[in-house]
C-alpha cells in the first residue's frame, strides 16, 4: 500500500465534474483507491462516495492506493488532482 497527503486546490473542491474526472481517473486502475478526509474515508471509484466526504478548496486529503499497480495508480490520482481536475 502506498499513500500520499495531497491538498485539493481546484476553486469548488470536489463537486459534481470534479468528483467525475477523479472517480473516471481512479477507475482505470486496479487497485483499491480510497482517500481520508474531514476523519471519513471515501472510494475514489464511488462518485456518490466521493461527493459525500465534502471536500473543499484548501482542504488536504490522504489518498491511499492498495493493488499490483498501486504506485502508477497514485502518481495518476495527485497527476489529475494538481492539474486542477478540469477546472
């Protein structure tokens, strides 16, 4: 398992579009993709998982990926979130 702590810096944090393109990103790996916020943890693959942890602007996430292509799979999910995820 591998983890990091990312800081979400797009302006709506993860709202509706957001929380697609992330949960399209963690959905083309195999790996087990979840991340901690606000002391919940949420499925990267679950848009309703995603959308529930409410996550804002400024706010810094630990994303945590578990599988045979975990190390690819977290340099693409903090790749699509520092890229501003769409916006």
């Amino acid at each position: 398992m591998v983890s990091d702590k990312i800081k979400i810096t797009n302006p709506s944090g993860l709202h509706l579009r957001p929380a697609g393109i992330f949960c399209k990103e963690a959905m083309r790996f195999k790996s087990r993709i979840t991340f901690g916020a606000k002391g919940s943890t949420a499925n990267a693959k679950s848009v309703l998982s995603v959308l529930g942890a409410c996550v804002k602007c400024g706010d810094i996430i630990e994303l945590c990926c578990d599988g045979e292509d975990e190390e690819l799979a977290l340099e693409a999910m903090r790749g699509v979130i520092e890229t501003g995820l769409g916006e």
